[in-house]
C-alpha cells in the first residue's frame, strides 16, 4: 500500500477511536476500521501513522470525519486546515 511517496504493510484493525481536546472533551469513535502499519519506507521519522480527515471515498479509506458526523459528534462532515 502507498501513501504519497511512503510505502507500507499491515492490516486491518477496528477499535475505538478517539481524539482529545482537554478544553472540549473527546471525539470518539467506536469500531473504527483503520491500517494498522507494520512495516514501512519513506515516511517520516517520528510518525508512526497517518490518520484520514478526508471525504468518504473508498479509495481514501474510512473516513474519521464522516463517522464522527454519523455519530451525531460533530453537526456537520467538514474538517478545516
């Protein structure tokens, strides 16, 4: 599997999820699919994943955002950078 330039091996993994805000309390979301990384080239030192906040295209992989709006957590599906 790919990533940008990165190239990596894994598997499939589902669990809660959960980003934190200690202002605002968490963004959790239960039986999330996600890759788990076992083995990987040219990403970055230190990064040890890579977490999606794009729109629900299979191609991209489930998607945080849209599961965190499913979930009735955020009112709309829109992530801002």
């Amino acid at each position: 599997m790919g990533y940008g330039s990165a190239k990596f091996a894994g598997y499939m993994a589902t669990d809660l999820v959960c980003l934190s805000d200690y202002n605002q309390g968490s963004s959790c979301v239960d039986n999330f699919d996600f890759f788990v990384i076992t083995k990987q080239s040219g990403m970055i030192n230190g990064v040890d994943g890579i977490l999606g906040l794009g729109p629900p295209v299979k191609a991209n992989g489930p998607s945080y955002v849209q599961n965190l709006y499913l979930g009735g957590v955020i009112s709309e599906p829109v992530v801002s950078f």
